[in-house]
C-alpha cells in the first residue's frame, strides 16, 4: 500500500518569516550562511510530505485541532 504524501503549505506569514530570517541573516554574517540556513529549513519543510509526524508535537498548540509539528533549526522554530 502507499502512502499518499501531503502536500505542504506555507502560508504569507511563514514565507515573509522566512525572508525576514534571509534578510537579517545575509546582513549579520554573509549570503552564503543566509542560503545554507534558508535551503535547510526548506527542506526539512518538505520532508515533512513523506513522514509528517516525525518532529516533535507542539505543546503551545496541543488543546487546538489539528496535528502541529515543529522542529528547531539553526534557533528558529518551523
């Protein structure tokens, strides 16, 4: 049987999060760092279609409906 892969959102807040991540971090170290960060946590983002329950429940959200996850990388919460 194979499992169907979800598909992964990311809504305004969470892409303008992530430019404001880019931007502080491209003008506090280099772009390099700011790409290599950027590139990690889309791409622990886009794991997330294959086994979307493998990072840790949120416990600020668990009395909400719905299944949220998060994982640290690099300091920032996704």
């Amino acid at each position: 049987m194979v499992k169907k892969k979800l598909d992964i959102f990311w809504d305004d807040e969470a892409k303008q999060s992530l430019r404001s991540i880019y931007n502080y971090i491209k003008k506090t170290e280099s772009i390099e760092i700011a790409k290599k960060i950027r590139n990690e946590i889309v791409a622990q983002t886009k794991s997330l279609n294959d086994f979307p329950e493998k990072f840790e429940e949120e416990p600020n959200l668990k009395n909400e409906p719905g299944n949220y996850r998060f994982k640290v990388i690099w300091s920032y919460n996704i």
